[in-house]
C-alpha cells in the first residue's frame, strides 16, 4: 500500500498541473490583443501561433451547435483542428500559412465570393452534388488563409452545411491577424 501513494501524489501533481492548459491539454496561445464581438472574446495572433483550436471558444462552441471539444490535427502540414458532433456534423479549421485565397486550387462552378467580417472569403459548394458538405475559405494576408470545412454525417443538406459554416466562420474570423 505504500508504493502506491507517491504515485497517486504524482497522479494528483500532473492533474492539477494540467488544469488551465486549454482544450486536450494544449498551452495558451500568447495573445497580441483581444477583440470582443457578438458577446464573445477571443485572441489575435500571428499565423505563425494560430491554434485553430483556440478559434472557437465555450461560447462559440454553444453558439455554433458544437457540443465537443476540438482534437489537434494536422492536415498536409497545416495545423487543423477538428470537432466532430455524434450522428449530427463535423467540423474541421485549418489554418494554412503557406496558401492565400488566390493560391488555392478551388473549382470555380463551385465557388461564391462573399466577405466575412470585412474579410475576403470563399464559399464552396457543389450544389449539383448534395452532398451535405460546404467550405468557407477565409484570406489571412497574400499568402495565408484559414479553411472551414463543415459535413453533416447523413451527407445530404448542402445549406444546411453552408449554414453552419458561415456560422463557424463568422466566429473565428475575429480572431484572425
């Protein structure tokens, strides 16, 4: 019995210590300065420390219909960050320092300009596919843009998908440098 308690004192140690880090253990993102819209608050940063998690937070989440917490990825050497609702929809942030809106290889039959914010975005939908997927492609600068991917699991309801990406990008843009 007592080998057992200088563990569970560790146990105890690395709990409390990874109180505070964010969502899935993750650091704080260092702010550069804080923008509050709609009731929400969020942090700008640089590309460069962008945390595509850090781009929806508890109220955004709520306000967005999004009832989990975002899992780190990396999609192509990008940072991205996915959230995924049980048997409703998937969301999916990736932050790609390397692609502005110009750089992206998108099929024009299925792209519509629109302004998120005051910012410059991309909607993209194959309407003749109903598929139940819609993104919205945000510019960040020349050479950086963020990608919201929206899927609802039945794939059917294309609006509905653009919806709820318009949603998710209408939230995070704020916090974009």
């Amino acid at each position: 019995m007592k080998s057992r308690l200088p563990a569970l004192g560790v146990l105890i140690v690395l709990t409390v210590s990874a109180c505070g880090q964010g969502a899935a253990g993750q650091a704080p993102v260092p702010s550069t300065r804080v923008v509050v819209t709609g009731g929400s608050s969020g942090v700008v940063v640089p590309p460069a420390t962008l945390d595509p998690c850090a781009l929806l937070g508890p109220q955004d989440r709520s306000d967005a219909g999004i009832t989990v917490l975002g899992v780190a990825k990396e999609i192509n050497g990008a940072r991205a960050c996915d959230w995924t609702v049980p048997a409703t929809f998937g969301v999916t942030i990736t932050v790609d320092e390397r692609n502005g809106l110009k750089d992206l290889e998108v099929a024009r039959k299925t792209a519509t300009k629109t302004k998120v914010g005051g910012r410059d975005a991309l909607k993209v939908a194959d309407k003749k596919a109903a598929d139940g997927t819609c993104a919205v492609l945000l510019g960040m600068g020349e050479k950086a843009s963020v990608q919201i991917d929206v899927s609802n699991t039945n794939f059917t309801d294309t609006a509905l998908a653009c919806e709820r990406a318009m949603t998710v990008a209408g939230l995070a843009e704020p916090k974009l440098p």
